[in-house]
C-alpha cells in the first residue's frame, strides 16, 4: 500500500427543459462512421478490457475509521512541532477531556452512522458537503491545473491538429468508460503475477462481490473509480448556501470558448457514435476562424465570483430568457478554452492555466482542457466532485492516446461539411443589472489574480534514483527541503499539509500527511542553525529518521489511518445536531494546525509537465511539485504575504545541503 503515494496531488442533478437538438453535418453513414488511426486500425474505444471496468467496486474494503485514541496520539504527535511547552501542555489536555468525554460519544455516533451507510464512506458526504457549501470563489481557492507535455512530434503541436487530436482521445475515453471497457484503476505491487492476461481471464469470472479479494491474493489493490461518473457532462451549479452537481449523460456536444464566445457542436451522434475526427477539426477551424469581436461582457467572469453572488445572478440569467443557453453549457461533455495567445515559459503557463484573464474560460466544469496557439494544453478542474486520481488517470490516456494514434496530422484536410450550421455560438439576454454583474466580476477577478505570485526551480544536483541508493523516501527529503527552506526563510516551524489519496477504499477522497514533525525539526535545525556541531554520520543519521517516519504517516494516511479526516468528520457530526463544539475545537492550536502554509501536492506522469494552485492561506505557499530520476522540480504559489522567489531559493540551499551530506561531505 506504500505505492499509494504515487497517487498523491493536491482534490444533486437538476433537470432541464428539453434542449434543442444541436445540428451535426455528417458525411459517412452512420454504421460505418468509426475513428480510423493512420496505422489503418479503427476503433472508437481506447482498448477493450478483459475485465470490465467497475468489476471490483462492490467489492472495494471500506474506509476505516480509526480508533480515537490512534487519531488523539497522531493529532499530538503532529501539534507537537508547533507549540512551545505551555501551549502543548494546555493543547494535551483539551485532547485528553475531548476523548474521555465528548469526542468518544461523537466517535461511537460516527461508527453506528458508518454502520447503517456500507455502500459509502464516512469521508464521503461531509467532505462533498465541505466543498459545496463553501462560499468562496472557486477560482485560486479550489481549481487546479496540471498541464500536458507538449507532444513529441512538435508539428502535431499546431493548435488544430492538436485540438481535434485531443477531443477526439477524450470522446474516445469516454465511450471507453460508460461501455465497460475501461482498464480498472489498480496498483499491481506484482505485475508479473496480477497485470497479466491469464490473471484477467480468471478474475473476470470471480463475482464483483468477492473480485477484490481475488486481486488482493495476487498483492494488487484495485482502486474507487465512483467519481469517473463526474469526468463527463458535468458541471457545479450555484446556488445560495450550498451548490450542486449536475450530470447529464445524454448531453452529445462539447462547449468551446474562444475569445469570451461559447460555441457548441455535437461530438457524438444521436446513436451514440463519435463523430468524424475530420468533421470536429473543420468545426474547430471554423471557430478558430470567427472574427466576431469579444463579447463586452464575457459570461465566464460569473463562475470566478463568489458562490452566493453567481448565483443569485444565475437566477436572473434563467429569468432573462437564457435557460437553454446555460443549459448546452452545463450539459456539455466538456469544454476546451482555445487561446489565440503563445506561452512564453512555465510561469506564464501556470497563470494561464490556472486562472488565465476569465474571459475564456467556465470554471464551474468538471474540467476544461485549455489549448494555446502554440499547443500548449492542460487542464483545469472543478475539485467538489472527485480528486485528481480520476482526472489524471484521464489526462494520463488522452496524452498517450493523442500523441500515439493521432487521428487527424499535419496537413490533413478538414471536412467538407457545413461548419456554420454545426457550430452554434450561444448567445445570451443580458440586461443592465447583468451587466453589472459581469463587470464587478471581472473587476473582482483581476484584484485575486494580480496579488498571485508564482515562480519555479529545478534542483539538478540529484533526485529519486541518489536517494533510493541511501535507502531515503524521496517524497520525504522534499518535504524536509520545504520545512528547513521555511526554516532558513523565517526561522520558525509552520503548519504544513501533503495530500494523499484514499481510493484504496470504497468512496474514499484524501487523508493528509503531516510532514512537520518532530524528526524534521530536528533535522531543518540541526542544517540550518547548526551546520557546524553535527558530523556528516549525523547528519545522514537525522534524514534517515526524517525518513522513516514520513514513510510511517504516508502509509497509515494512504490507509485510512490519519487523524484529520476522523476530528473534521466529528467536527461535522456535531454541526449537524446543532451540537456545542468542545473546546478541543476551539483551541487557538486546532486553528493553527488546519491553518496551512505549507500546502503541497506531488505527481510524476508521462503525460504531465507541471502542475499547479494558489495558496489555501493568504500567508502560505501553494507548492506543487515532483521528485525525478535524477531531479526534483517545484512549482510554488504565494500572495504578496510571503516572498516565493526567496523561498525557492531557500529550499534550492536545502537541497544542496542534503545532497552535500549524503556524498559524505561536510556543510561549508
């Protein structure tokens, strides 16, 4: 279960009137339309799984809740670097009456409720709720990004081909998804035993009821997949005090934006088969090729507003005549924001993909691919409804499906079809009042987004493969870099928070890791405060402890076995029954703990060069970042409350000093 740490990053329907159908230009007939790839093999699905792709859900273990006096000795543990002696003293024994008294009443609640709820996790619906009833903006304080590596044929990068490329591998996807043909997420700790065919054939006849176990035998652990149901045609509709999802899988069309324009086209026909890849390329080149000047006000502006303000103007929007409009929009497969702007380096495409200038984008689906003149892609997420495990495991597939059996080339002709009456640009009623809430909207954004500072570094000196030689977790050395790069830059040990997925279970969502422990402020201090008094064997002594305790608290998180997720979920239990919280709640430490300043998230993919996202404090670091062969690369988030070129440098100093010491070296 260790392996789990790879999955690391950080994260209601409504009905419509029946909407008009979207005129789609066809020039084959429809039993013969099919994706034909260059190698001359057609096929409208990624692969066809030998095991279907939901095989092991029913039979996924359920999230644990830990014992409450696990979780009171982890939360202690973790407070333990971040007060002083009196402060830990009076923290102690808030915790030890909250678990003699209240905390163990609420826990046992918590067990019968998870008792009477086995199809889901006790994690699940507070943790949706935690989302939606969140009233912030969603863009900077929820949305991430991770974008694509450019693919390696650089003439398939032109923004047409690309484009038309990458819809074709999501349509792809999807079909490959809703028809059971998608590959289980599973973590094959011995492949040569679980990923084979021989395994497949067998445990494809083993009942869903009892497949896990079957898997488990073989030291693989199939993986939640209950959020892919949200990949597509999904979007979060505002509503005042708490938003909703949407889905509607019968939604055919994808919604483009260019220039602050929508357009809509249908990517899938009535009988459910995907569209010509040489009829979406003409589609898009006629949108690429629309000089209509930008809208005056461009409606993207409203899903970056405050949730309650976005949607009492939505309400209005509806009143105004627009239903059908927002509906296309909302019931979309997904959207592609088409920028008519090149990138000039990493920082410039971590602003663009993150929050771009508003104008181009509908952040309120589950996610958007963004494709820049010069092929330049990523995505960006909705986070309520799933995490990244889904949304990778997606941009994973459409990389290698895309840039392996591209459908469309350099050169290829578009279709001779009728684009101008395939494509339709939404248009919307907007009174004054409306008006006026796009411009406030806009004027809102352009404040949060211009106080985002971001910067990089790439450390070259060394990376995953030095540190698996020392026997040493690379994901825990990074993390130590950021508490002694804090440490050098302030001098003080923070809140810190590293996410790590729970999908081992049934309807898990995340757990944290703590990376600021007692280990790590030992070791930042002995670095940075005390270069001189320790011999290199102790130095090499501290990381190796800093080490094997971060292994230790990725693997309970990974497990289920953390302490964050079972205090919010009594937190919210209490909530819920109106319930007084107990002074553990209260504590001046509880608030400075799930005060994060160090907020962190880690992924290496093939298909993904960077990922990124804003401060969850307007005091603290959003640090994105991936331990390589043979680097390590940080891509790092602040308000104009920290200096973020200081402390890439701080922790480049620590990296330097780390690998220094494992070459046996003294500090200078």
């Amino acid at each position: 279960m260790a392996n789990l740490l790879s999955l690391q990053f950080s994260a209601s329907l409504r009905k419509y009137g029946s909407l008009k159908p979207l005129r789609t230009a066809t020039t084959l007939p429809i039993d013969k339309r099919r994706y034909s790839s260059k190698d001359g093999s057609t096929s409208e699905y990624l692969h066809k799984s030998i095991v279907p792709s939901m095989h092991y859900q029913k039979s996924l273990p359920r999230l644990p809740i830990p014992k409450l006096e696990d979780t009171v000795k982890r939360y202690l543990a973790a407070q333990r670097p971040l007060l002083d002696d009196d402060q830990f003293s009076k923290t102690e024994k808030l915790v030890r009456d909250f678990q003699s008294g209240v905390g163990n009443q609420l826990h046992e609640e918590l067990m019968a409720q998870d008792k009477q709820n086995k199809h889901t996790s006790y994690i699940s619906a507070p943790w949706f709720d935690m989302y939606l009833s969140a009233r912030d903006s969603v863009v900077l304080n929820f949305n991430p990004f991770m974008s694509f590596n450019l693919d390696p044929k650089t003439e398939y990068n032109d923004q047409l081909v690309r484009g038309t490329n990458m819809v074709c591998s999501a349509v792809r996807f999807m079909k490959t998804l809703r028809a059971g043909y998608l590959e289980p997420e599973v973590f094959h700790l011995n492949p040569a035993k679980s990923d084979t065919v021989s395994f497949k054939k067998f445990i494809r006849w083993v009942p869903s009821s009892l497949s896990w176990y079957g898997a488990y035998m073989v030291n693989a652990y199939p993986l939640d997949m209950s959020q892919y149901f949200r990949l597509f045609n999904s979007t979060r509709i505002p509503k005042k005090g708490r938003d909703e999802l949407f889905t509607e899988p019968k939604g055919h069309h994808l919604l483009v934006i260019r220039k602050g324009h929508m357009y809509v086209f249908d990517v899938v026909d009535p009988n459910g088969n995907p569209v010509e890849p040489t009829q979406i390329q003409s589609h898009l080149k006629y949108i690429l090729s629309d000089q209509t000047p930008a809208p005056a006000y461009p409606l993207g502006f409203l899903t970056s507003e405050n949730r309650d303000v976005w949607a009492g103007l939505r309400e209005k929007l509806l009143a105004a005549g627009n239903g059908e409009a927002i509906g296309s929009v909302d019931s979309a497969l997904f959207c592609l924001c088409l920028e008519d702007e090149n990138m000039r380096d990493h920082i410039h495409i971590s602003h663009n993909m993150l929050h771009g200038d508003g104008s181009n984008r509908w952040f309120d689906k589950s996610f958007s691919i963004i494709l820049a003149k010069d092929g330049q892609a990523a995505i960006n997420f909705e986070h309520s409804w799933g995490d990244g495990v889904a949304v990778l495991r997606f941009q994973n597939e459409i990389f290698k499906d895309s840039t392996e059996r591209p459908l469309v080339h350099p050169g290829s002709s578009a279709a001779v079809v009728d684009s101008a009456s395939a494509v339709r640009r939404l248009q919307f009623n907007l009174d004054g009042e409306l008006e006026t809430g796009i411009a406030k909207a806009k004027e809102n954004f352009d404040s949060a987004v211009s106080k985002l500072t971001i910067d990089a570094m790439e450390f070259k000196k060394g990376g995953k493969e030095q540190l698996k030689k020392k026997k040493l977790s690379p994901d825990a050395i990074a993390q130590l870099a950021f508490q002694m790069g804090f440490l050098r830059q302030y001098g003080q040990t923070v809140a810190s928070y590293e996410s790590c997925s729970t999908a081992a279970f049934r309807h898990g969502r995340t757990e944290t890791i703590r990376p600021a422990t007692v280990h790590t402020l030992r070791c930042a201090h002995a670095f940075v405060r005390q270069p001189g008094k320790h011999s290199v064997d102790e130095l090499q002594g501290l990381l190796s402890e800093c080490s094997k305790y971060h292994g230790q608290l990725t693997k309970e998180a990974a497990m289920g076995q953390g302490f964050d997720r079972h205090l919010f979920a009594m937190k919210y239990l209490a909530n819920s029954k109106g319930q007084p919280l107990h002074a553990l709640y209260q504590d001046p430490a509880y608030a400075a703990i799930n005060h994060n300043i160090l907020s962190t998230s880690t992924l290496t993919s093939p298909a993904v060069s960077l990922g990124g996202f804003a401060p969850v404090v307007s005091d603290g670091f959003g640090v994105g970042y991936g331990v390589h062969d043979d680097w390590i690369g940080c891509n790092v988030s602040s308000y104009p409350d920290r200096n973020v070129h200081e402390f890439l440098q701080c922790v480049h100093k620590s990296l330097e000093d780390i690998f220094t010491v494992l070459e046996g070296k003294p500090l200078s």
